[in-house]
C-alpha cells in the first residue's frame, strides 16, 4: 500500500509538471471549466417547422416599484414561494427563430450591442445555433420597446440582418413613428421613442405593416395583445397538429405574472388593457392546452399554462436532447 501511494503521488507529480511544460497549468484547466455557460439555444418541433430559441442574456432590477399595484412584501412573497431572490429579479431575454422549408423567420431581436452587461450575447448563440444573419428571410416584431428592437441596427448603425423582410404591428408603428406623440410625451418616454426612430427611420420605406390577426409569416399569425404598448401582439405559430404562442411581453417573469395575472408591472404602458389581455390568453391556452413561449421567462422560455383557481401556473416542458 506505501509502495501504490508513493507511485500514485509521483504520478500525479509528473502529469502536473508536463502540463506546465506543455504552457497548460492545471488551475486554468479548473477556471475554464467553472466559468460562463454553454450558448444558450434551443430547438423543438411544432409540426413540421423547427423551432429555435436563442438567449440574449438577462438585466437585473430591483424589485421594489417593479409591480405598480403590490406590496413589495407580496411581491417579496410570491419570488420566495419560486425560490428567487428577494431583493432583485434577473429578466432574461428569448426570441424565436422559425425555420419552415426555405423559411427562416425571426420573431423579435433581442437587445443588440445595446443591453446590459449580462445581455448582449444573441449573436454569440445565434451563430452557435448554426445561423448566420444572412440566412433570415424576415424578421417580425411583437413591439417596439428596445429589448426586442435593438438587436436590428448595431449602435454603429449596421443593419443586422440585410436580406431580411421587415415586418410590424401597425398600431405600435402609427403610436411610436407619429412626431406629435413624441413631442408630448414625458421626459421618460422620449428616450424611447429616440431609439424606435434610430432602428427604423433608415428603412422606414421597406418596413412591412401588419394588421392584428394577418398572417405574418407561412404559419404565423399575429393576435392583438394590446396594453403593454399600443400595438403590443403575439404570434401563433401552426403546422399540422402542433401550436406554439409566442407570447411576447404578455407577461413577464410568470413566477409574477403568471401567477398573479392582476398584477401591473412599470413596463406597461396601460395596466388595465395589460390586465384583460393577459386574463384573456391565458384564460385561452390554459383551455386548450397550447404550449407557450414567453419572452422573459427562464430559459428555453416554453412551456404550457395551467389554470389554478382565479390564478394561473406556468409549467415549464421537460428539456430533450431529440428535437
């Protein structure tokens, strides 16, 4: 047994010294494997068409005045009950990319060179998920607030995806683009309207306006969801059998507001519309049993809803391998 460790400990020994001399230190090994994460995509089936999420990151924000119409103690409450911290929540951000045939359509963009530190990594996954920004045909947008814009136009002013048809709510583009909405609109407001004006004006002429309810896409199908922005809306996305709602903003961290549909968050723009429309897709996947994505929930950001007395719950689908 002596003789076995001493061998054992030379071993050790020697391996250690020919990774230095081969200039790879075993504690880098250690740090390489313990830092970041594997890109952050995803792929699934709806009918024929694949289905792709791709992570942009998240942004963290204080909990205190997130929601408008709770006590930080119930908001406190309801992030404990899902095992989240207490003092702050971390929103992530998850577009879709929907390949049918030929067909590669982005829903929404993510927040560009734009985001946060911690966001700001959709192209990294995008490219890992085998992508490239030449590949997408179009590109349809749920609204205009900047986490699902930015990722259009670089701050540079490069355009993101060149070969792309550019596709939008009507009524978001006549609230946001309208000149004297933006001269009354509050100091806080201004900024984005600025930033709506900097992603679209230089291919305002190309821009595709879609009414609510119009087929957007070979199987897309806009849905009004009005109240998070004027023009706010979600896509059902059909092949088949298989149904998916991309519910953009509808709500967002369903720990939140999925289970607490009556709560407002500061994001949106009119809590009473936000509220009816939120009851009312909820109300409506939960009934038919339609999985979901929504845009802010935790990655892969899809699951299904499942009614729970005057409330809701969000079940997250288990993770597959098999697409």
């Amino acid at each position: 047994m002596i003789d076995l460790s001493r061998r054992e400990a030379f071993m050790t020994a020697a391996a250690a010294t020919a990774l230095a001399a081969g200039g790879v230190a075993a504690p880098a090994l250690a740090q390489a494997a313990t830092t970041g994460q594997a890109p952050g995509f995803y792929r699934y089936k709806v009918g024929d068409m694949t289905v792709t999420a791709i992570n942009d990151g998240f942004a963290q924000r204080p909990l205190e005045g997130f929601i408008r119409n709770a006590e930080l103690s119930a908001v406190q409450a309801a992030m404990g009950a899902a095992f989240l911290p207490t003092n702050a929540l971390s929103i992530s951000f998850t577009t879709l990319v929907v390949q049918n045939g030929a067909q590669v359509t982005l829903l929404d963009t993510g927040n560009g060179d734009s985001g946060a530190p911690t966001s700001g990594v959709w192209m990294r996954n995008f490219r890992a998920a085998g992508f490239t920004p030449e590949q997408v045909t179009r590109v349809v947008f749920s609204h205009f607030h900047g986490d699902h814009i930015n990722g259009l136009r670089l701050k540079d002013g490069t355009l993101t995806f060149p070969n792309a048809e550019l596709t939008v709510p009507a009524p978001e583009w006549a609230f946001w683009m309208d000149d004297a909405r933006m001269a009354a609109a509050p100091e806080a407001m201004r900024g984005a309207f600025a930033n709506v004006r900097r992603v679209f004006a230089p291919v305002a002429a190309n821009v595709k306006q879609y009414q609510p309810g119009a087929e957007v896409a070979p199987g897309i199908t806009s849905v009004a969801a009005f109240g998070h922005t004027p023009g706010h809306c979600v896509f059902m996305i059909s092949s088949g059998t298989g149904k998916l709602m991309f519910m953009a903003d509808t709500t967002n961290h369903p720990a939140l507001f999925v289970k607490n549909p009556d709560w407002s968050a500061i994001f949106d723009m009119d809590a009473d519309v936000a509220r009816a429309t939120r009851h009312r897709l909820l109300d409506m996947m939960a009934a038919e049993k339609t999985q979901v994505h929504f845009y802010h929930a935790p990655f892969p950001a899809t699951g299904f809803i499942a009614k729970a007395g005057n409330s809701f719950d969000f079940v997250p689908v288990q993770w597959s391998s098999a697409v």
